[in-house]
C-alpha cells in the first residue's frame, strides 16, 4: 500500500502558529509519528508540504504516476479557496480523505467551506494528529 500525505500552506509552522490551536508539536513531529506508524504497519509513505498551490496540484498529478494508493490531504487554508485541488483530486481518481488538525466547523465562518470535500470520501477534522492515522487507516481498510 502506497500513501501520499500532503499538507498546505502554513502546516509548516506547526508548534509555532497558534498553538492554542494547533498545540506545540512541530510539522517535523506531524511527519515522524506518520512515518513511524506506517513502518510498523508495512505501508509506504511519502509526506510532503507545500505553501503553494501549483506545488500541490503538482504533487497531486504526480501521485497518479507514481502509483499512490490513497492520500491524505489537509489543504490547509487552500481547503477554502481551491477548485484546483478538487479538480486534481478528481482528475488522478485515487480515494482521498481530507483531514483538519482543529475543528474547522466552529472556527470563522468561512473555514465551513471546503472544496476538496466534493471529492474526498472522509473529513476527519478536530482530531489533531491523531487525525491523520485515522485517515491512514481508513485508507488501507482498517
């Protein structure tokens, strides 16, 4: 089973960006507990991060050519704001969950708009870290 676990914009800023939010656990802590859990579960895994959109429609389509299984993908802010996220997603056709660290319904307003839901199977949100396994394991059936 091959994951891709792709995150946006400011997912790199973890532990420093609010952290009544977001906790003090760092993008480098994210990345080492999914790696982790996906050794001990024979799956391999690929984490990337990007500030930018094109990146991540990049990496997007390149999933598809790589043979990835599933991706979890937290759009960050893009999650808001990115037919062109949906619009990958849709274009490669490989099931995707889409997951939020935080609560993302009780937040603004306008956080309660996700594009890339049209296309995913699952949105995990509030569950921080955790979250992400959740994801993982849906993905692989477990």
């Amino acid at each position: 089973m091959k994951i891709l676990v792709l995150n946006g914009p400011n997912l790199n800023m973890l532990g420093i960006r609010e952290p009544d939010l977001y906790g003090s656990s760092t993008y480098d802590d994210l990345v080492s507990m999914i790696t982790s859990y996906c050794e001990n579960k024979g799956i391999d895994v690929k984490c990337l991060q990007s500030n930018h959109e094109g990146d991540l429609v990049d990496y997007i389509q390149q999933a598809y050519f790589d043979k990835v299984d599933g991706i979890v993908i937290n759009p960050g802010a893009y999650t808001h704001t990115s037919v062109a996220l949906l619009d990958a997603l849709k274009a490669v056709c490989i099931p995707a969950v889409e997951v939020h660290i935080t609560e993302v319904n009780e937040r603004e307003d306008f956080r309660r708009i996700s594009y890339v839901s049209y296309y995913c199977s699952k949105t995990i949100t509030g569950k921080g870290f955790d979250g992400y396994i959740e994801a993982i394991d849906y993905l692989t059936g477990e």
